[in-house]
C-alpha cells in the first residue's frame, strides 16, 4: 500500500462539490478545505505507485474545476536506530 498527499489548486471561485467529488472516491481517505495557494489537501492511497499515479493524473485532475495538483508520496517509517544497530558488551 502506497500514501500520498495531494495538494489541489482550483480554479476561482472555488465550488464545494470539488470535495464532496473528492470525498466519494475509494482511495481518497481524507479531504481537507485549506486557505492559501492550494485549497485542497486530500489524501490518496493505492497498492501501487502506478494506481496512485492513474488516480491523481485521471481522476483528481479530471474533476471540473481542479486547474493543478501537487503529489507528495508518504515515504514509509525508517528503522530507528535501535533496531539497526546492534551493541556488544
């Protein structure tokens, strides 16, 4: 399973069915309303980095009134330190 955070900009005024859209789609998980450059965080999950890929590119982007998203794949957790590195005493 892969995550990414989309960051969605829409074209002026923004119309509130571009979330209730966004809300209805399966690997859409969350949909957040945001101020600033971008007015929509949405977060997308998909087995693959190509579903993920197909997703944002048709999907999100195929919405009327989305004018331009941002991908930002959720790297997966790091070991910590503890579990890499082993101590002799």
């Amino acid at each position: 399973m892969i995550s990414a955070f989309v960051l969605v900009n829409c074209f002026f005024p923004f119309d509130p069915t571009i979330k209730d859209k966004l809300s209805r789609m399966p690997a859409v998980t969350n949909v957040y309303r945001t101020e600033g450059r971008y007015d929509l965080l949405v977060k997308v999950s998909a087995e693959t980095e190509d579903e993920l890929r197909n997703i944002v590119t048709r999907d999100l982007n195929g919405i009327s009134g989305v004018d331009a998203t941002l991908t930002m794949i959720i790297a997966p957790p790091r070991p910590s330190l503890a579990e890499t590195t082993s101590y002799s005493t």
